[in-house]
C-alpha cells in the first residue's frame, strides 16, 4: 500500500511539473523568446515610428522600443562615435543613408537574417543578402503651393524659375540624407552638375534643417516651390493644404531607408521580430496610412500613386556617396552659402 501510495505521489508531481513546463513552453513558443527591451536608431518621422513601434508592442506584449531620432546625419554621427568606442548601443538601425549601412555590412556589423516577411517584398530591397531591408519607397520630389504656383511644374528646372527667386527651399545635406543622396547623385549627373546647385543658390533657395520643414514652409506659402519628400507633401495635400508635387520628368532621386540589425544586439530576437514586423501587412498598413509606398505585395498603394514601376529614377552612386560625402557637404555649403 505504501509502495503504491508512492509511486501516485510520484506520478503526480510529474504530471504537475509537466503541466507547469508546458505552460511556459507554450508562452516561449506563441511569442518565440520576444520579450524585453530594443533601443531604435532613426532618422524617420518620430510619430510614424512611435505608431509602428506602439503597434509592434501591442503585438508581442512585455516588449518596449526604446527610440532614439534626429536627422539622418546627426544619427550616424551618434552611432560612428559609439562604434569607435566600442560600445554600440541600437539594436536597430533604420535611416536614409545606405552608403553607411554597406559599410556596417563589411564590417560585420549588421546581423543577416532570415525573415518570413522577406518573401512578400520584391527581393532588390533585400539588401546584402539578408542584413538589410528597405522598409518602403520614398523619393525626393519637386512640391509646390497650388494657391502661389499657377504654372505647371514638371521637374528640377522649374526650381530655377526667376518667378520663384528667394521663394525656394531645400532641406540641408549638413542634416538631411536624403539631401546628401540628392547632391551626390545630381552633382555627379551630366545633366545638372555643380552648376545646377549654383544656379539654384543664385535664384535665393532657403535652407532649412529637415525636409518636413520645407514641405510646411511650402504649405503656408512661405515658400512656392521645393524639394521635399513625397509622403510628406501628400500627407499635407490630403489634409487639404495648397500643396501638389511631381515625380520629375528628368528623373527623381529613390531615397533608400534601410532598416536592419545591429549584430552586437543585446536582444537580436526581439530585433529581429521588430524589423519583420515593418515588413509584414500590418506593418505596412502603418506605412500607407502615413502617406508612404508600401513594399509587401500584398499591401495596396496609396489612391492616386502611381506604379513605382512609372517613376523614373536618376542614379546614385552609392560607393561615391561613401567615399565622398564629407567633400560633398562641403562643397554643396560653400555654394549654397550654409554651414
């Protein structure tokens, strides 16, 4: 009797250390190890990725982004510091400047990954195999105040219209990656050069920190006409401001924003599934409700935007940009005027 009351005793504590085991396992495997904290580097507009990060985290409950944002130039400023100390703090990155990111690539600073939501992107945007992967399209564009412009604009050329002197504005390429990119790319284009920023100076272009603030300064009428971003003139145009835009007859300028992670992350599961979470339907619908081109196929385009396929993109010469951006800056300030 006492051999059988025993082995119940027995039986019963196994039974009840595998149910307790279980029911842990369980929550591991429903939320795969996502937990904790992810410290986010962005040069991308703080409220949409407060939303992407807020959705994320209603998703897998216990999670916290951590976000850190300025403009493009200042982040990488950040992380160039931190990575010659030694002492990497994002365990994602995500902003305009994919020169940088090619080179954190090299040097084994980006972690590759496998993401399921890496199937439902065209694979171009799956960047070095698996350690980066753009989170939607955006283009630098030419936007114009409907109430102040009566003529049609139709590209980079109506920027030097003596119509709109001291009237222009750009974002600087000292702040902005996209700007950076532009200049790079425009500089070392046949068709615009140095010249272009010259003649551009000459006609009073007003320089501003970041591309936001033009598109506002050009929603108020401070401004007639400038470069911004697409998302961002379209986001004020459905809000009813005196705001259209084009994609430039001569070409646009694709800015890349990759988003990727880091390989020294102190979390690179919850990193992981944050980067994949952008990519999903989910993520994506955050993305088109802001105004941007989603990449998931199974996320429709914005109303009224056309097929990335039809917008004609200049070239960009990435490893350029790389090797020459403190020149760029510099000579693109001394002709602008700006520092």
């Amino acid at each position: 009797m006492k051999k059988l009351l025993l082995i119940s005793t027995i039986i019963l504590f196994i039974l009840f250390i595998s149910v307790f085991a279980f029911a842990g396992g369980t929550k591991q495997v429903e939320k795969g190890g996502i937990s904790g904290t992810i410290t986010l580097y962005t040069s991308e507009t703080l409220t949409d990725v407060q939303k992407i990060a807020e959705k994320f985290q209603q998703k897998y409950p216990g999670t916290k982004v951590e976000i850190y944002r300025s403009g493009t130039v200042e982040v990488t400023a950040k992380l160039q510091a931190e990575i010659e100390a030694d002492s990497i703090k994002p365990d994602v990155i995500w902003f305009a400047d994919m020169a940088m990111f090619q080179d954190l690539g090299e040097k084994g600073l980006l972690l590759k990954t496998n993401l399921p939501e890496a199937k439902n992107i065209p694979k171009k945007f799956i960047y070095m195999g698996g350690k980066a992967y753009e989170a939607r399209l955006i283009y630098q564009i030419v936007a114009y105040n409907t109430e102040k412009v009566k003529k049609k604009i139709t590209g980079w050329k109506d920027l030097l219209d003596p119509e709109f002197k001291g009237k222009v504005g750009s974002a600087s390429a000292f702040y902005s990656g996209a700007t950076l990119t532009q200049v790079a790319t425009l500089s070392k284009d046949p068709n615009f050069g140095w010249d272009f920023y010259k003649k551009l100076a000459a006609n009073g272009c007003k320089i501003v920190k970041g591309n936001g603030a033009v598109a506002r300064n050009i929603a108020t009428g401070e401004y007639y006409i400038g470069i911004t971003i697409d998302f961002m003139a379209r986001a004020l145009k459905a809000k009813g401001s005196p705001v259209d835009y084009v994609y430039q007859k001569e070409g646009t300028v694709y800015i890349p924003t990759p988003i990727g992670v880091i390989s020294k992350s102190k979390n690179p599961e919850t990193a992981k599934a944050f980067v994949n979470f952008v990519l999903s339907v989910d993520g994506q619908k955050v993305m088109v409700d802001r105004g941007y081109l989603p990449l998931n196929k199974n996320v429709p385009l914005p109303e009224g935007v056309p097929s990335p396929a039809k917008i004609k993109i200049l070239k960009t010469d990435w490893k350029y940009l790389k090797e020459n951006r403190d020149m760029l800056r510099k000579k693109w300030g001394e002709i602008m005027g700006v520092s």
